[in-house]
C-alpha cells in the first residue's frame, strides 16, 4: 500500500520543494499542519497569501516592499550620497541590523551566473545604470555582492559599466572573518587578507 | 526602522512557528515564498487546506487518512490477530517501510506527559481498550512507544490495563542499534542490552 493517503503525500511533496526542507523535515511539518488547530492554519495559509498579495518590488531599489516606495528610499534622514548594491533583499535586512550604514540601496535579484542560465538582462542592473544616470546626488556606488566567482564577476562588469560616469565603485573588503584563526583560514582568504593589509602606524 | 514590512514579518513569524524552523530559516522559506511563480504557491496553499480538509482519523485505528477505515484497517490481507500500539501517525509509516510487520495499528496520538499537561484523556487509549474488548481477533498487542520515560510509562499502564483480559502484550527490544560501536553506547543502553542478552546456541 502507498504510505501515506494522497492529500498527505501531496502535502509532503509540496513541503519538500521548499529549500533547506528535506524528507524528513517535510513529513514532520505535513503531519503538524495536519495537527494543527484550525485557526492556527488558516493563519499559515493567510500569511502566505497576503504576503505573496501585498508585497511587490520598490520601483527604485527593487526591494520587497508593501508600500512603493519603500521605507528606506522615501526615509529622507538617509544619506542620498552612498548607494549599496545587494544581490537579495534578504542582504538588505542584513545591512539593516548592523545599524552602521545609513545610504540606500539597490537589490539586483540575482548574479550573472551562466552555469544556472541566469544572464544579466534576469538581474536589476539596467534599472541600476538608469537609476545612477538619472541622478546626481549618488557619489559612490559599494558593491556587495556574495564572495563568489559569480558575486565577483558581477560585481567587476558593473565597475566597468560605471568607469565613464566618474561615480566612485567600491567591494567591501576581503579578509580574515572576525573571531577566526588564522589556522583554519583557507589559502584565498589568507591571500586577500595579507594584500589588503593596512597600515597600523599612521 | 522595522527589517521587513508588515507582511514579509508576518509571513516569517508563522513559518518560524512550525517545528525545526529557526528564525534563518523561516527568512529563507518566506523570501523564496514570496518570489514563486503564482502557480507553485497556489499549489503550496492548496495542498495544506486539501490535505487538512480531507484528512480525518481512521475510527478503527485513529490513523490520519483520507477513508474511512483507513487502507491498513480494509485491507484482507493483513494479520488480524496483532495489533501494534504507536505514538503518532508517522510511526506508521515507519514501520510501514520495513515491509515485514503485516499486522494492524492503533495510533495514540501522544503519550501519557503529566510535565507537558498531556493526560491519559489527551490519547486514545481508551479507544484502544474498547477496541480490544469488543474483537476476539487480536491475540498480541505489541506496544512500540519510544523509549522514553513516557513512552515506558504509558507502556507499562497499557499492559497493566490489559492484564486480565489474557491478551499477550510485548514491548519492542531495547538494545544497541545495527551498527553501534559499543565503545560509544550509553551506560542505560548498554545495561538493557546486557538484561535482553540472547542465547546463541539452543
């Protein structure tokens, strides 16, 4: 016989698409939503609706957002000067609880990243060069793309679109992580670390 | 200013609740949810209110299912005389996947947990022995609660309730696991291990 009735197993499939949800875990999460009190699911299934309703991309940094524009760009205490450009929206909450950086911000939804098929024209840069090309407040434009090949590479191609513009274009800094040991630390990590070294005395 | 708008963190708060969801991953799970193509969420959102809609308890076995008996219960072919006690529906499944036990089930639904206010009432119990009462086919009743303190203890009120109908009650084995190292067992393992020792020759 199959193992689990068809509404289940379909619940379970369903669950186990989503990432980081293994067999396992997805089993275990079909069979506490089957559990769950009524009002707790419907608040489940309505939080996922509205949130999917409600949230759309800000027209000018393409963050998610339930109000356009968002938060941060109609925030006039920002510095308009300082431009931060992030590969998610979820590096943006990350840069939020920080608390340090007070610019904007600009989401590209993705790298170019040819091996999963995902060209340029699938990321927000052309609305970037728009963007920068229509302003004249924004001074410096800080890369912060992911530490990877593609994160890189993203982030030397938009350096190049914006050399003739005289806009500053910053990459955070690569270095050893906080807390870490320097005998555990991989070889390209030591690498950027001892060429990025910085100077002590004056 | 708050790290995600109203509805992201709604979204985030509900997933966060589910179990083995922690707050980085309840992040991911709304982020991704909120960038599927509608057709993929309209799939998620459907498959929990279908599978909650159409799930009900099995009135013979109080298993989840989508009949009424469910599969196990109808099927003729199955032993009628050995009725293996579980905790949860999922117990099911795992024993389901051994592919050797061809007896019934009857599903508790929870254990005996006075620190978790979960009492004998909170289980099906008492429909287990009004089910036991009413056949005179079931000769063995094998009681597979985990081996916790709980699950001992609801093992053992079982089989005391049981006493003088005559029926047989087992517990499954206590003892190391397939491929164990003893060097690494815990003492209370090792000591039921060493109680449950089997005689090798005759």
């Amino acid at each position: 016989m199959a193992r689990y009735s068809p509404s289940i197993q379909r619940l379970i499939t369903e669950l186990g698409s989503l990432p980081g949800i293994g067999g396992k875990a997805a089993q275990r999460l079909a069979f506490h939503i089957i559990d769950m009190p009524q009002e707790k699911a419907d608040m489940l299934t309505d939080a996922i609706v509205t949130a999917r309703k409600s949230t759309k991309r800000c027209s000018c940094c393409h963050n998610f957002t339930d109000s356009d524009p968002c938060q941060i760009c109609s925030d006039n205490t920002r510095d308009r000067s300082t431009l931060l450009v992030v590969e998610s929206p979820r590096d943006v909450s990350t840069f939020e609880r920080t608390h340090e950086y007070k610019g904007l911000y600009h989401v590209l939804h993705g790298v170019f990243d040819p091996l999963r098929n995902k060209s340029l024209e699938d990321t927000t840069i052309t609305q970037l060069i728009k963007r920068l090309s229509e302003s004249s407040e924004i001074k410096e434009v800080i890369i912060a793309t992911n530490q990877s090949a593609e994160g890189n590479a993203t982030a030397l191609y938009i350096s190049r679109l914006l050399a003739p513009s005289g806009i500053r274009v910053t990459r955070l800094a690569q270095g050893l992580p906080m807390g870490s040991d320097i005998e555990f630390a991989d070889d390209l990590t030591l690498l950027s670390a001892l060429n990025g070294r910085i100077t002590l005395n004056g």
